[in-house]
C-alpha cells in the first residue's frame, strides 16, 4: 500500500509521523505501522479505516527505503542512456531523448512506479550505477545489444532495450528484448525520394557512421543501388560528434555546394542546424540547396522551411517499452521475438522539391 500526501507540506508545514497518527487515533504506533504495510490481520477494520482516513487527511508519505525494506519490489525502474554525441546542457535537452523520456515517466507513473534517469558516455559508469540500487527492471537506450546483455549479466533483472545496435558477443546469450525502428527503410525511403525528385548530389549526413545511422546509411545505399541513374551519386559524410566539429563540417559542405544536391542528415537536430547554418549565410533552401532530416522532432514542422524528414512513433516505442518490461517484472510469459521492428514515414515537407531537368 501506497501513501501520498493530501496536504500541502510546504510553507513550514510538517509531515505527520507514525507516533501522531497513532496518538490521533488512540492506537499504539506499531498498529499504525501494520496498516501502512498491509499487515492488517490483527487490526479491527473500524481502526483500518481510523487510520487510513488520519493518514490522508494528516499527509503521511512513507519514505522510499523503508517501501523497500517492506516490500518484495522496490518500485523503481532505471533509464539508462549511452550517449555518443556531446550536449550543450543536458540530455534532456534533445529532442528525442526528452520526448521518449517524457512518454516512458508517463506510462511508469501510471503503474505505481518511479523513474530513476542516468545517462553516460561510459558504459562503466553505467554499470556500476544499476548493480548499486535496487531496481525493479531497467530500459536501456542507445546501448549496444552486447552492453545490454552485460546489464542483464549483473543485476539478473527484467531488461528492455530501445534502439539497440550491433550483435550480441561470441557466447552471449540474448535475454533483452529490443525496440527500434526498421531504419534501414527509413534511410532507403528517403533516398528514393531524393533521387525521384531529382537530386544529382546527395551527401547522407551524420555524426559518424556507427549504430542505428549506420543502418540508416545502408538503406541510402541500397536506394542509389536501386534508383541512381547515371548522373546520380549517393555518399556518405561523418560530422562530428560535438557542434564545434558540426559547424567546420557544414561549412565544408557549403564551400562543395553544386547544383541539384541535397543533404540527409540522420537527425532532425543536425538538420536543423544546417539549415539555420547555411540560411545565415544567404543560401535559399530549398532553391538552392535540398535539406532532409530523420526523427520528425516537434521542431520539424516549425523550421523554416518545414523539415521533409523520417517519421517515428516515439510514444509507441516508449508505452512498449514499459508494457513488456512490466510483463517480465511480473512475471508474465508472453511469446514475444527478441527485436520489435516499428515502422518509419516519409514526411515531404518544403526543405526538399523537385528539381528542374537541363535543357
């Protein structure tokens, strides 16, 4: 049984203790103790009910260690994040990451659950983190399948991935589940579409060529393998994992700036940059050069102009992550693959149009 606060306790207000309750109700402390614990066998039901209301109305709130000490669960669930890419001020502030973050917290918080958010660039860190509490399960983003198995390894508890990448290593077994997106079809999709529409030139842009965007990367090539005519070509170019490093990328991208070319960037944010990048520096986008992105952010469709990208459903990804992880933490046997594939859509917004055939 869980207790919240009914009253305000801020302002110099105290929050009530065992001991007053158990005065206000003119029972001893250790059957005020059994009601917050269920323990209830000994205790008249019109003392439950005493107790109960004086709990709510005086707004007793049971702190989180002793929930633990008193329960097989301990109510909590880790995100755990492996970053790659470096952040002005916090993972939060990234689109993706604070809209998945938003949804999962949503779904977690509706089951009676709390949120425990850490994220690292190194794994090591991350590991130590989640052998040093006591969590209920763990959602693990960004992470490479082998790093996933290793969580799993340590804890021996209900482990969900989301984008994980990679292949598990030599003698590994596979006990975490993965969510992520058919990207290879999202980079082939949008590949197509820029070919189609007639773009000579097409540089697939991202931090590095690693992950998920390395996927996303073979479906551009797949796409060119299938759609180039002759004049078309389909490369590849590696940004920087930090803005400095972008900005000296999008600059050399604009000094080799031809005629009919388009660029891709595997994210919506370093999309978004270049766009602002190359706008403050005269070139007419569209007109003169094609911008594309991936992830349909919320800043997509209030860029100018509207961002032409890759949609994902990142709600579904978050309310499946916690559904299935609630599945194992509660021991539910569902036939389930190893690796859910959601599907992606092209979005044609006005960064991207047709393009004029020479006469």
């Amino acid at each position: 049984m869980q207790w919240l606060p009914h009253r305000n306790i801020s302002g110099g207000k105290i929050m009530a203790t065992i001991k007053e309750i158990a005065q206000r109700a003119g029972v001893s402390t250790t059957t005020v103790s059994n009601v917050i614990h269920g323990k209830t066998k000994k205790v008249s039901p019109a003392n439950i009910q005493k107790i109960e209301n004086l709990i709510r109305e005086m707004g007793y709130v049971q702190k989180m260690g002793l929930r633990v000490l008193n329960k097989e669960k301990s109510q909590l669930i880790a995100v755990v994040i492996n970053y790659h890419k470096d952040f002005k001020d916090s993972i939060i502030g990234d689109p993706f990451y604070g809209k998945i973050i938003g949804f999962i917290e949503k779904y977690v918080q509706e089951l009676g659950y709390y949120l425990m958010l850490y994220s690292a660039k190194d794994t090591d860190k991350i590991f130590q983190m989640v052998m040093g509490w006591d969590v209920d399960g763990v959602i693990a983003i960004s992470f490479s399948k082998s790093n996933c198995e290793k969580i799993y390894q340590l804890i021996n508890k209900p482990i969900v991935s989301i984008d994980a990448y990679g292949e598990l290593d030599a003698g590994q077994e596979n006990h975490v589940l993965n969510i992520g997106l058919d990207d290879e079809s999202g980079g082939y999709l949008m590949t197509k579409y820029l070919l189609e529409c007639g773009y000579e030139h097409i540089q697939v842009c991202a931090g590095r060529d690693n992950g998920v965007d390395h996927l996303r990367y073979m479906g551009a090539q797949r796409a060119a393998k299938d759609f180039a005519k002759k004049k078309q070509k389909v490369q590849f170019t590696a940004l920087g994992m930090n803005y400095a490093k972008r900005k000296e990328s999008y600059a050399w991208l604009l000094q080799r700036k031809k005629p009919k070319a388009a660029l891709f960037f595997l994210s919506d944010l370093y999309a978004l940059e270049a766009i602002s990048f190359f706008s403050s520096r005269g070139v007419k986008i569209p007109e003169e050069i094609g911008i594309a992105g991936y992830d349909n952010i919320s800043y997509a469709e209030f860029s100018v102009p509207r961002l032409t990208t890759i949609s994902q459903n990142v709600e579904q990804k978050a309310s499946l992550a916690v559904e299935i992880l609630m599945e194992r933490i509660n021991g539910v046997e569902k036939e389930r693959e190893n690796e859910i594939m959601l599907p992606v859509t092209l979005i044609p917004r006005r960064s991207v149009q047709p393009q004029h055939e020479e006469k």
